[in-house]
C-alpha cells in the first residue's frame, strides 16, 4: 500500500511537471549565450540543463508506473501486472499530454522506447531486489543515461532528439559547427551513466543475493539447533526411562517387606510398614507418572501446590516466593500429570524470578483462584516484564526459551490456557488455567 501511495504521488508531481515551463530557463538562456559569444561550454550546459529536465520527469512517470504496478500485483496477487500495466500506461501517458494539450509535451521517440524497455528488462534482473528505494536509484541512472541520446546529433536521424528543445540544440551545434563536441560530450556521458546503472544494479542485485543465504543459514542454524536439541532431549528422555526403569526394581522390594511388616502383630512395626507401604506407593505412582507423561490422575490443588513449593524452597530463590492459597480451594481436584503440572510452575516461577533479578526489591508472588470452572495458578512478579521467545530466539535473561515451550506444550496437554497480562504496578502477571473435575465425577 505504501508504495502505491509513494507511486501515485510520483505521478502526480510528473503530470504537474508537464505544466511548468520556468524549469526550461536556463536551457534558453544559455543557448542564447552560446550563439552570442560563439561558446561551446554554453551549449553543454544548455544540453545539460535539459537532461537533466527531462530525465527528471521521466524518472517521476517511468519509477511511478513501475513502482505502481509492482504495488498492485502484490495487493492482487497478480504477478503478471508487473509486467504488464507499464508498456501499456507510459505510452498513454505520453500520448495523453498531446491529446490534453498541456504546455509541455513529451516526444515518445526512440530514447523513450528504448527507456521503456531497458526499464521493463530492469524489472527482470531486479526481481530479487525487495526494496523499492533500490529498484528506483537503478531505474534513475537508467533513465539519465538515455536521455544523453537525445542530444547526439549523429543520431538524428534515427528518430533521436526529435522535440523542440532537443533540436534546437542540435542544430545550433550544427551550425556553429561545434556538433563533435555535441557528439563526444553526450557520448562519454551516456557511456559513464550506463557503466554506473550497471554496477549499480550488480551492486544490488549480489547485496540481495547475500542477504538471502544469510537468511538461509540462519534458518538452517537454527534447524540443526532444534534438531540437536530434540536429540539431547530424547537421549535424556531415554536415560529417565531406564533410570526410573531400574527403580522400581528396589521399590518392589521395599513394597513387599513393608507388606510384611504390616501384618505383623507387634502394633509398632505395623505401623512403621504400614507408613513405608504408603510412602513406597506414593513413589511407585511418582515414577509411574515420570515414566509415562501423557498419564494423568486426580490431585487436589494443595498436593499440587504443596509438592511444588517443596521442589521450589530448596533454590536458592526459594524464599522470594510468596504464596497465597485460599483454604476452600485446596480440596478443589484436579485432573493431570502432578510431576509434569510441578514442572509447569517451576518452570514459570524461575522465569518470573529471573526477571526480577536486576530490581532492588524483587518480588514474585504464586496463588491460585478460581473462575468458570477453571482454576487459575497465577505467577506475578514486579521486573520490567516477561520476554517470549520469537522463531527460537533467546528468553530475555539468555535462556534457550525451552523452558517457556515445554510449559506451552504441558498446558496444552492438561486441556489448560497460558496467558500473559500487565500488572498494574509494572511487570507480569501469568494464569495457568486447568479445568476442575466435576463433583459428580
């Protein structure tokens, strides 16, 4: 849209210029002076004066309809505008200033066909070039150096140079016999001006070209980053397996001595196997939810809460957490992944105590409420603000951003939401939301 815009503009100030006639001045004046003092220097710059005219509005009509058209067949989708719209319109534009009778018309000659067509060939070679400011300094030199063959007389007669002010000059040159100079100068001038198009459009062209591939690798960096990442992943995910695997060869054991302690008919000793048998179930039902972590089960929010805080009180952090937990919800239950949930939190509330870390008096504050048969865990914390990793950037603080990933995925996984929202005394205020079991349930 923008460029549509800037090309409409350019348009504009090209039809406004075909009703200007003072720019033309110092054309005359030093022709007039030319042929007074029999000067050539005064002809050249009567020539350059109207080049540099006329390549100014050529510019505005050729870079505002090929700006447009590339606009439009990126609005529309429609590629084939871009090569289409401009042979079609420049034409009409010129032919339109003569049908309109404007003060200053336009001669569509050979220069403005061969302009026409280096320009649409342009088009082409730039195709990779994505800024438009680029494409038109390149168009602009183009368009410059075409416009020295208008005032080749050497050319004349091969339909060059046939306006007004084109064959004035020509045929002043002539006459005072200084038309080699004519032809040199616009010569060389054109030749220095094509050379400069040139490596130009090399030196955009191949800048493009680079920033592509290091676009590329970057992508591809960041592939094998992911790809090495997952590896580690499943190779520690493996070794979980076959360590919890070899647990539960003890733990079998231990369940089946605190059996037998528990029967025993010394009161004392079965109690003692009674709390071993218990605590071994409670851990064969830990490995089991490690082991497996799509399993789920029912748990109340204060054993969630409860074996969280445990994992985070022994962190160095640790005693920064306050926590606020209302006693009606403790007994709310629950469906999910207790070990894989404890993580979940643990995760966020390292995050928020990282972005604490640089405030004098951090602050980071867990408690839970509920809402629409949802209970939300909520972590603040009062740094200047959460960071999320973009497209496998780095977290704020340098963190991989894993973590925030993993949470991503575990919430998913719970039926949850994860959200983030402003406090309003500054830093961040995030809701883990999971569904609360039905009480008929």
């Amino acid at each position: 849209m923008r460029e549509c815009m800037t090309a409409a503009a350019m348009l504009l100030l090209w039809l406004l210029s075909q009703t200007i006639q003072f720019s033309f001045a110092p054309v005359y004046a030093n022709l007039y002076t030319s042929v007074t003092l029999n000067e050539g220097g005064y002809m050249l710059l009567a020539a350059m004066w109207l080049v540099l005219n006329n390549a100014t509005r050529a510019v505005l009509l050729y870079g505002g309809w090929f700006m447009l058209s590339d606009g439009v067949s990126v609005i529309f989708d429609a590629k084939r505008a871009a090569w289409v719209l401009p042979p079609l319109a420049i034409p009409v534009s010129y032919f339109g200033m003569s049908f309109l009778h404007f003060p200053s018309v336009p001669h569509f000659g050979v220069p403005a066909l061969i302009t026409l067509v280096s320009v649409w060939l342009l088009q082409y070679i730039t195709s990779d070039v994505k800024k438009a400011g680029y494409k038109f300094a390149v168009q602009a030199v183009v368009v410059f150096s075409i416009q020295w063959l208008d005032l080749i007389p050497v050319l004349t007669p091969y339909g060059f140079g046939w306006g007004e002010l084109s064959y004035a000059i020509k045929h002043t040159s002539l006459l005072m016999e200084k038309d080699h100079l004519l032809n040199m100068v616009c010569m060389l001038a054109f030749a220095f001006s094509s050379l400069v198009a040139m490596l130009l459009t090399k030196l955009f062209v191949s800048y493009e070209k680079q920033l592509r591939q290091l676009r590329l690798l970057r992508l591809r960096e960041r592939e094998l980053t992911r790809i090495r990442t997952d590896q580690a992943r499943m190779r520690l995910y493996q070794e979980m397996q076959y360590l919890v695997h070899d647990l539960k060869r003890p733990l079998t054991t231990v369940l089946g001595l605190s059996d037998l302690l528990s029967i025993s008919k010394d009161a004392s000793t079965a109690s003692h196997g009674r709390a071993i048998a218990g605590a071994a179930e409670k851990m064969e039902q830990m490995i089991g939810e490690i082991k497996y972590p799509d399993r789920q089960r029912e748990a109340t929010v204060g054993e969630i809460v409860d074996y969280t805080m445990a994992q985070v009180r022994g962190m160095p952090w640790g005693s920064v957490v306050s926590v606020e937990i209302p006693a009606e919800l403790r007994d709310k239950r629950l469906c999910l992944n207790v070990i894989r949930f404890s993580r979940v939190l643990v995760n966020l509330l390292d995050n928020a105590w990282h972005a604490t870390e640089s405030t004098k008096q951090p602050l980071v504050s867990f408690s839970i409420s509920l809402g629409r048969e949802r209970i939300s865990f909520i972590i603040e914390d009062n740094g200047p603000g959460f960071i999320e990793p973009v497209d496998g950037e780095k977290s704020g603080w340098g963190s991989s951003g894993l973590g925030l990933a993993f949470v991503k995925e575990a919430i998913a996984g719970f039926h949850g939401d994860l959200a983030y929202e402003e406090r309003s005394g500054g830093g961040v205020r995030c809701l883990a939301s999971i569904p609360v079991v039905s009480e008929g349930k």
